[in-house]
C-alpha cells in the first residue's frame, strides 16, 4: 500500500510545528482544495517512489515538479521515508513481534541485512530462562537485536518469546544496554 495520505499527515503535523519553511498548513499543497499543486505532486512522486522502489527518496531532484527550494525538498524526502519505512503496510518495512514464528523472523532479519553475530556479544539475559534459542544480530541501523525464542525442538514450530535491542551495541560489554520490546520495525534494503 502506498501510504500517501499518512505521508501528508505527518508533513501537516511538521507544519503546523513549524518544521517547513513557508508552510504552515497542508491545505497550501492543493491547488484548489481538491486537486494538488506542484508541491503536492511532489510529495505523491516521493511516496510512490519510495514504497515502489524500496528506497529513499533522498536527492529526487524537485524540478520537474517546479519545486526549487531543496530545502523544502529535503524535509519532503525525510517525512516520505519516515512514514514509508515504518509503515508495515508499504512493505518497506517489517516488524518483529513476540509470539510470531521464529522462521519468519529470520527470513525477515536476513532480507533486511542484518548480520548474525556471535554470542560472545553478551546478550541480554533472558527472564525467561531455560535452554532457549538466542540469535543476536548487528542490524543495518547499528543497533543489534537478540531473540529469544521457546525450546521447542523443531524449529518450524518455535515462536519468538523476547526480543531485546541494545542501542549501543560499541560500547564496552560490561556497559551495554539492552531493552525488551513487544515489537520492532526493520527495514528491507
């Protein structure tokens, strides 16, 4: 799904914050109350672009659409691929939940790049306890993400049980910190 109308509202919400420059109101991206100006067309193009094409619409030059300021481009990109790439529906992004299937998580991990690293790592301890499955990951973001997954012995039928992400994966062992979540957004390359 294209997530274009999320795209607006949260480019609305950066004007009415006073985020962009000249803008104050999404209403000023219509033409005519119906029908979208140039800036508008913009928007829509990025959106499209980026959800179509997996990518960040980064440096998609604005003059065909006759908008000139690459300032006001540049906050166009960066709220498109915001909303783009967390919004599950885009397929752009994919999240990690507890109690969803661990295969499915890793094919997930690996479409996104993220590297399995050893476990060496000092991952988090689990408060569930038991001889569980661990996998840790470094993510393309920088964080790395550790799952727990059930003892199950057949790995068709094991299911996420925890997930912790440590934000600050470089620092020293001893000082890392890791936080348990319900679910998390990764993106696709």
């Amino acid at each position: 799904m294209v997530p274009v109308g999320h795209v607006m509202y949260e480019l609305n919400q950066r004007m009415k914050a006073g985020q962009v420059s000249g803008y104050t109101h999404i209403k000023q991206l219509f033409a005519d109350g119906i029908h979208l100006n140039n800036v508008g067309s913009y928007v829509v193009g990025c959106t499209y672009f980026a959800t179509l094409y997996k990518e960040n619409p980064k440096g998609l030059p604005g003059e065909p659409y006759k908008v000139m300021d690459p300032k006001l481009a540049e906050v166009i990109q960066e709220t498109v691929w915001k909303v783009v790439s967390t919004y599950e529906l885009a397929g752009v992004a994919t999240s990690l939940r507890v109690g969803m299937p661990l295969r499915g998580a890793l094919e997930a991990l690996s479409a996104s790049g993220a590297k399995e690293t050893e476990m060496a790592m000092a991952p988090p301890k689990s408060k569930h306890g038991g001889y569980m499955t661990l996998k840790c990951f470094d993510l393309p973001n920088g964080r790395m993400l550790c799952l727990v997954a059930d003892k199950v012995a057949d790995l068709d039928d094991k299911v996420i049980v925890e997930l912790s992400v440590c934000e600050n994966p470089s620092q020293p062992v001893a000082m890392r910190e890791w936080k348990t979540t319900e679910s998390l957004s990764i993106k696709q390359p």
